[in-house]
C-alpha cells in the first residue's frame, strides 16, 4: 500500500526513490539517519 503509515522495509514501498536509496546505501558512516517530515521528498 503506497500511502500506508506505518515504517517502510520493502524497496517496492519506495516509489520512484531509486537515486535516493541508492544514496543512502553509499554513505560510509556505520550510522545513518533519514530524518524529516514524511512524504516530502527532500534530500540534501
């Protein structure tokens, strides 16, 4: 479900969010956190 509230684990619950994982996936620090408003769609 794409507008389900609850926590995404799935890649397919990230719609059109290729670049953006992708992105995350490369950082090197042993902690990351995705921080924000949900469904903004802001990275910097």
């Amino acid at each position: 479900m794409l507008f389900d509230p609850a926590p995404k684990i799935r890649r397919e619950d990230f719609f059109d969010r290729e670049k953006e994982i992708e992105r995350v996936k490369s950082l090197l620090s042993p902690i990351t956190l995705v921080l924000g408003l949900r469904r903004t769609g802001n990275l910097l």
